[in-house]
C-alpha cells in the first residue's frame, strides 16, 4: 500500500476466495481533499480451479469389427500435454493418434485378435487446463470385437511364372475363427499392386481375377488358386493383391487382403548379324540388326563401336556410334549404315560392329553371341 500523500504502486489482494468465473476489477484514485480520478483500466481475470475430465467414445458397432477403429478422447475444456503415453491399453495396439483441438484428441485401436475384450484408461494428471488444474481420470472404455471373423493368407510365395504354354497355380486359403458351424461365402479380387503391379496378361483368360471362396460347414479353412499365365517374356518381379469382402452368416474381415508375388524365370541373349550390305551406285544403305532371343517387358540398350576399312564420319558413310535399343515388347533394332557415294575408284570396303556392354536390361538378359559382324561397301560406281 502506498502512504497518504506519496506516489508509488498499490498492491491490493483479493480478501476472500472466489468462486469459479469471470471478474472484473476497477481502480479509482482519490486525492487528499476528497477528489476522485477516472476510473482506471480496468482488469479482467478468470477464477478456475475446476479440474477437466475426459470421456473416450467410438462410433464402431458393438462388437468391434477386428480390423481396429477410432477412439475420440473429448476433454470438459481445453487442455494441453496429453499424449498417446497417456493411454493405458490392454488387448490392442494404438496408432495415429491425433490432436484434433484444444479438447479433442482421437487415436485408433488394433485388437490383438478376434474375440477379446479392449479395455483403455486414461489416469488422473494425464493433462491440465489453462489454469493448471490437472484432469480426472476418465471412465474406463471397454469394448469386444467380434469373433466371427475371416482371414485370407498366401499359401506359397513367391511364385515363378514358368515358361512356355499352359499356366502355373497359385494357391491362397481363407481361414475363419469363431466356431465352424454352418457355411460361410466370401467373395475375393486381384488387382495389380506394387512398384511393379502384375496385370490381367499375367493370368490364364487374360482378365483380373474374382471369384468367391466357401468355408464348408464344419471346416474352418478353405483354399482357392489362380492360374499365372505362363510365357517367354523377360519381365521384372511383379506383385498382386488379392482383397476379401463381403462375407456373409454374420462374419466380418479380419485379414482381408494378400500379396502374391510372381517372379520371372524366361531369360535372353543379345546378338548381332548384317541385315544387308551396302553399295554406292546406285546407292544401298547398309544395315546390321541386333536381335534379342525373347521379349522384354522393358526396354533394352546394348552399346556398340563401328571400325572396318570404310571411313565413318561422312566419308564413306554417316552410321552413328553408340547405344542401340531393343523396345519393349520387340525383338530386334537394326543399326543403319547410311552410304555416302563418291566418285573415287576404291575397292569393296568393309564396316565392321563390335558389342559393348548392356547399359540397360532387365535381369535375365545378357550378351550372346555372335557378338560382332562386318558387312561390305561395294565401289561399283561409275
């Protein structure tokens, strides 16, 4: 407090406790003779000593499907500090948890298996409010996921596609869990999935497959194959995915999806030969072809020098030097030696093709032979 007559800053305590709201406190100075000043600023402060709570909830259906679901923890006010440590979990695992608001986190729950009970608490102090007043702790959350459930799993894996005619099967099983009586259908579909997806040329009728898949009254496993078209193409490793869905007698997915991957086995070799030889009058362009003994899914590049008695560059032809592409899907690309017809008497000259190395294939595909050619420049000018 200031003395009478002194100038200074007044301090001033609130005398009794207040009860949880907003207030507002005005000063007003008076003089020595009695006169009284504008009111100050005035101040305003909240009174909170109310501790948070938290309620957790779920929209998904009781039971559970086993697949997992979200969880929305919802505080009585804003709140900092909490986290996903702040859970305390039995019977599934947490993931993506999310700060949605100020007062509002969600987070989402992966049973452990079909059948259990999931149980989350959330403790006292998990977070504060703005005042400081730690949170209660919430009501524990509890909810059962249906044991009636199918999973689909890859029998064998990877599989090689085979070569030549005819097809190679690929075998998948479906499972269920929660007792065998009566039947259960579920329908299932490939799609190509992957770096490198597999596609409806990869299978037997040349479309994606889809079926659906019976578990016997009785079984609990069921098996189905599909038929990989067999061929001669160098390809890479491709992968599928085969999805679940609609199961019916009350099942739900668990497992719903697989990955099947087909691995090439078809192989191929480079080689060179002439195509034609060339001549300057009347002019013949000269060519050699590169040939490759299969297929390829991708493209193929094979490097190459020219040498030889005839003169590059213009003189006696105008062929390049350096890379030459196989497409894809192709077997062969010819190097193309372009004469150029003078009218100097010179003997039959002789360009010659010497491989490199492969700068660009696919595994499988390799330098055979021959690996090397020559071709003649007839002179039969005038």
């Amino acid at each position: 407090n200031v003395a009478t007559g002194q100038l200074g800053t007044w301090i001033y305590a609130i005398p009794t406790a207040r009860a949880d709201g907003e207030y507002t406190l005005s000063v007003y100075a008076r003089d020595q003779v009695g006169n009284t000043g504008p009111a100050a600023q005035s101040v305003t402060f909240i009174v909170d000593t109310t501790a948070p709570t938290v309620a957790l909830s779920t929209t998904a259906p009781d039971p559970a499907p086993p697949t997992g679901y979200t969880v929305t923890a919802q505080f009585s006010e804003a709140v900092a500090d909490s986290s996903d440590a702040d859970l305390s979990v039995s019977n599934a695992t947490v993931s993506d948890f999310t700060i949605v608001d100020a007062d509002t986190y969600t987070f989402f729950l992966t049973p452990t298996s079909p059948g259990v009970t999931v149980s989350v608490n959330i403790a006292s102090s998990a977070a504060n409010d703005l005042a400081g007043n730690a949170s209660t702790a919430a009501t524990q959350f509890t909810k059962t996921v249906i044991d009636r459930a199918v999973s689909i799993a890859v029998a064998l894996g990877p599989v090689t596609e085979g070569t030549g005619s005819g097809s190679t099967t690929y075998p998948f099983t479906v499972t269920r869990t929660g007792g065998t009586v009566g039947p259960v259908n579920v329908t299932y579909a490939v799609t190509g999935s992957g770096a490198e997806p597999a596609d409806a040329a990869d299978f037997v009728g040349g479309t994606l497959p889809t079926g659906t898949v019976t578990i016997p009254d009785g079984q609990a496993i069921a098996s189905f194959t599909l038929n990989i078209a067999r061929d001669l193409i160098v390809e890479t490793t491709e992968t599928f995915t085969v999805t679940l869905s609609s199961p019916d007698n009350g099942y739900v997915l668990d497992t719903a999806s697989g990955i099947g991957t087909i691995g090439n086995d078809d192989s191929a070799t480079l080689s060179v030969a002439k195509l034609v030889d060339g001549a300057e009058y009347p002019k013949v362009d000269a060519a050699f072809r590169v040939t490759l003994s299969a297929p390829a899914s991708a493209p193929t590049a094979v490097g190459f020098t020219l040498g030889g008695t005839a003169v590059g560059g213009g003189t006696d032809h105008t062929a390049p030097v350096g890379v030459a592409i196989v497409t894809a899907g192709s077997t062969f690309v010819d190097i193309p030696i372009p004469v150029v017809p003078d009218y100097i008497v010179e003997g039959t000259e002789i360009v010659s093709v010497q491989f490199g190395t492969i700068s660009t294939a696919l595994p499988g595909i390799t330098i055979g032979t021959p690996t090397s050619a020559s071709l003649n420049l007839a002179d039969n000018g005038p």
